[in-house]
C-alpha cells in the first residue's frame, strides 16, 4: 500500500543498521481490549491477517513525513501470554518496554472509563521510568466511532494531555480515522526533539 512496507520482527534488526539515525522504536501502551493491535496492525498494512494475533508483534514500515523519510518500528509486545514456567515475565516485558521506546503510544478507549484512568497510571509509570528525558508520548482515545457508548469525552482526554504534558488525538481503528495522523505525529514529535537538542 502507497508503496509503504511491513516486516516482521526478524528483519527488523538488519533494516535497522543502514540508518539507525532514522529508525524510531515506538511502544504500545494501554489495557487490554482498547485497540493496541488494531492500531498496529492498519500502521503496518496486515490488518487482514488474523494469524499475526497472539505473541506480540512488531511492525517496521517508512514513512514521509513532510518530506523527509522515517522509518518507525511500532511494537505491539505490552500484552504477552504469562508464561507459566516464569511469572515474573510480564513485569520483566514492562520494564524493558518502558526503557526501549523512542516515543510512546498510551492507548485508551472512550468506551471504557477505567482503561482511561489506566492511561493515566501508564504516564506516571513512564515519567518515572524516564525521569529527566523528554521522550515524546501521544495519548490516544480510540473507538470514536463508539458514539453511543462513549464514557470518556473528547474534552477529559484534551484535559488529561495537558496535566500530563503529552500530545492527544482520538482514532478509530474501525473506521481508520486519524491513524495515519498518529503515525505522522510521533514522527514531528521525535523530529522536534532532536532539531531542539542539536540547537
Ligand atoms: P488490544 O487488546 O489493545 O490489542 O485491542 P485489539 O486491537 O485486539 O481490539 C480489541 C477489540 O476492539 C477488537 O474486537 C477490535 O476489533 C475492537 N476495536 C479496536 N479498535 C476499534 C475501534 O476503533 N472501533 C471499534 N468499534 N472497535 C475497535
Ligand atoms: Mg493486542
């Protein structure tokens, strides 16, 4: 699609080491259920494929971003199987999620009210995981197009981005509303960051 390319995770590291300047590794958070594979999957053109489901997934895909190309590696890995010979896994998962991203996805969906509350806690987790860095981190509200069972408005999202000091855009999965704008908008994020640390 658009001439855009998806890779699964074993190419990922061979992709990334011609030019590691512009390979961005971007990190799902959020609970179960609010649309972290879905998100993942329209990002990297599978969205058809139901087989790339249960483990975890990552997604390696460029894009032009006003201009100039980018190459995002988005990992849907938040949610794993508990691995029953080792419980500490997810905690593990976690932490090394929240040392990893170049920039951070907390998804929530405005049908559910604690997945959004959870959102929050994901922030705070993260700014102390990252305690002096300015990593740059979208707050998603997604199933906008849920209207009639929205319990989170437009406005709680808005309001919890600027307590949290975070960019917000709310997406619909379904719908593919604001996906690309998502994408598009880490890669200004990380962009300006850079551009501000060269100065
Ligand atoms: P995850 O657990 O965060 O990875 O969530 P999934 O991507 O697996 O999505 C959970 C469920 O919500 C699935 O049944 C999706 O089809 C559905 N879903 C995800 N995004 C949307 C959306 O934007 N709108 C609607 N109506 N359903 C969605
Ligand atoms: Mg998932």
């Amino acid at each position: 699609r658009e001439g855009w390319h998806s890779d699964s995770s074993d190419s990922v590291i061979s992709s990334s080491s011609d030019s590691e300047d512009h390979v961005f590794k971007v990190i799902l958070l959020g609970e179960h259920g609010v649309g972290k594979s879905s998100l993942a999957r329209i990002f990297g053109g599978v969205e058809d494929l139901h087989d790339v489901e249960e483990a975890g997934n990552t997604y390696d895909r460029s894009v032009v971003v006003d201009g100039e190309e980018a190459c995002l590696l988005v990992f849907d890995i938040w949610e794993q199987p508990v691995l029953v010979w080792f419980q500490d896994n997810t905690h593990w998962l976690h932490n090394q999620c929240m040392k990893m991203g170049d920039a951070y996805v907390i998804v929530y969906s405005v049908t559910d009210k604690a997945s959004f509350e959870k959102a929050s806690e994901l922030r705070i987790q993260l700014r102390r995981a990252r305690q002096s860095e300015d990593i740059p981190i979208i707050l998603v509200g997604n199933k906008s197009d849920l209207v009639r069972s929205r319990e989170v408005s437009v406005e709680e999202g808005r309001a919890c981005a600027v307590v949290f000091d975070c960019k917000f855009i709310e997406t619909s999965a379904a719908l593919h509303h604001n996906v690309k704008d998502l994408f598009e908008g880490i890669v200004r994020q990380i962009r300006l960051r850079k551009d501000s640390k060269e100065d």
